[in-house]
C-alpha cells in the first residue's frame, strides 16, 4: 500500500508540469492574442486550450483507477505509459497553437 502511494506522489509531480502548463496557457493566451493582435477571445482556440488541459489529469486518473488493485509495478507501469502519451499530446497541442499563432500573426501583417 504505502508503495502504491508513493508512486501515484511521484507520479503526481510529473503530471503536474504539463497540466500546470496548459493552464497557465489556458488562462494568459487569449490575453495575449488580444493584446498583440486585436482578435477578439471567441477566435482563441479553445478547444485546443481545454484540450490540453483536460488530457493530463483524465490520463492521470484513467492510469490510477485502472492499476490501483494490480499492484506497484502495473501502477509503475501505466503512470509512465500515460505521462509518454501526455507528453505527446501536450507537445502535437503545442504545434498546433504555434500553427495557429503564425497564421494569427501573418492575418494581421497581411491585412492590417
């Protein structure tokens, strides 16, 4: 038990940067899309900003309810396995936001 415990902690810590992350996103980009680009916050991708936040702690979650009767090492195991898919996710939302910043960018040089 007190193993289990520790690895949801440790754990815990490493899905901590990407969902602290997302929601720093998540709470200054349609600032700053506003500010520097004059869009209003209804064009802010939200669904990707919501998206990357949802992610880590459904994936957390999924991991320690599905492993928490298996024992140490399955709970080890599906930890990991979901902090590689959330990194994943977090980086392919990351691209996507700079995609669209770029195009937010080149909308506004273009057309004024």
């Amino acid at each position: 038990m007190f193993g289990r415990i520790v690895v949801v902690a440790l754990g815990g810590a490493l899905y901590a940067y990407p969902l602290w992350s997302a929601v720093g996103n998540l709470l200054n980009l349609p600032a700053y899309y506003v500010t520097h680009f004059g869009i209003t916050t209804e064009q802010a991708p939200w669904f990707l900003l919501v998206l990357a936040v949802a992610t880590p702690a459904a994936i957390f979650s999924a991991a320690t309810l599905l492993t928490w009767r298996r024992g140490t090492g399955a709970l080890m195991l599906a930890l990991t396995a979901g902090f590689a898919v959330v990194s994943a996710t977090a980086l392919s939302i990351t691209a996507f936001l700079v995609d669209d910043r770029l195009r937010i960018v080149r909308d506004f040089l273009l057309n004024g």
